[in-house]
C-alpha cells in the first residue's frame, strides 16, 4: 500500500469513529431518560399521600394537664407521653449525677426552657419497643414490664437492658396552652 492510500484509510476511520461515538451518546442519552421516565412515576409513588402529611404534626391542648399528672397522645401512631412535673420531680431529676446514667444527659437538655416541669416523650422503649408504665419503676418515672428497664421522672434510662433514654421529639409550644408536636 501507498502512504497516500494508508492516510485516506486512517482519516475515514477516524471519521467513522467519531460518527459511532456521536450515536453511542446520543442513544444512551435517550436509554437515560427514557428510564427516569418510567422510574420516577414508581419512586414518586412511594411518597407519603395527603393522610400520612397530615399525622405528620398533631396539636395538643395541655391546660387541662395539672401538675403531677401525665397524658398520652397519638402522634405517627407512636404514644407520646406529656408529664407536667411537680417541683419535688424536677429537682430530683436535675440532681442525678451524671456518672449513675446510663446514656448520660442534663435534665435541662430534656426540656425547654421556663418550660422545665412539662416532659414531652416518645413513649416507647428503646430496647425493644415495648411501651413503659407511667409512675412505675424503681426511680418514679417510667417502667418497661417486658425487660425491666427503669426510666426516672426525666425519661432517662437507669436501670435495664435499654441502651438509650427515651426519645423526645420535636415539638414547640404554639402559645400557653398549646403545644405542637412534629
């Protein structure tokens, strides 16, 4: 072969690869949006509907709640305990040292501030779910029957197999009297 017949070669092939090239991207392009076309209908249907939105917040009405006195509410299908604690139930919980805790963590972390006698908990155990038993246990506050943990008047766990205190979930207080949790 000639060099002018080898250089015709290399330049059409070059030509040709960079036309396959082209068609390679342009068809994947196309492969990629048409899959997030049929794929985003199916994620997008996983979404919480309207119902599920509406649960996703709940208010409360404590002015009936006296000092001393628990509640428990519904919020995401989980039991929400609401204590208002009397004085002689906070200052024992902000006088436990840290080092008897389990999961160690001030009571004042555990509720707002002013606010201190009202404890807003997720009422489930965090070992494994049970639900505990208001004014029971060993420290005054929360008892789980099925395993034995000891929640004191601030939901901390000191005694059982619980590794953690119980949840507070977010909340804030809409006015006095009314307090929005999630």
């Amino acid at each position: 072969m000639s060099d002018t017949a080898l250089e015709n070669e290399t330049s059409a092939s070059g030509e040709n690869g960079t036309r396959r090239d082209f068609l390679y991207v342009t068809t994947g392009a196309f492969a990629v949006v048409g899959v997030a076309g049929v794929v985003w209908p199916l994620v997008d249907q996983m979404n919480p509907d309207a119902s599920a939105l509406a649960l996703a917040s709940t208010e409360v009405d404590i002015s009936a709640v006296e000092s001393g006195q628990s509640i428990t509410i519904k919020w995401r299908g989980k039991p929400v305990f609401i204590r208002n604690r009397t004085d002689a139930e906070v200052e024992a919980a902000k006088s436990v040292p840290m080092d008897e805790l389990i999961d160690p963590q001030e009571d004042v972390e555990r509720a707002v501030e002013g606010r201190e006698n009202l404890l807003i908990m997720v009422g489930i155990c965090t070992h494994l779910g049970c639900v505990p038993l208001g004014d029971a246990g060993d420290f005054g506050g929360w008892f789980c029957p099925c395993h034995g943990s000891h929640y004191d008047t601030s939901g901390r766990i000191r005694r059982g197999p619980a590794p953690l205190n119980l949840v507070i979930p977010p909340y804030e207080f809409m006015s006095e009297t009314t307090l929005r949790i999630g």
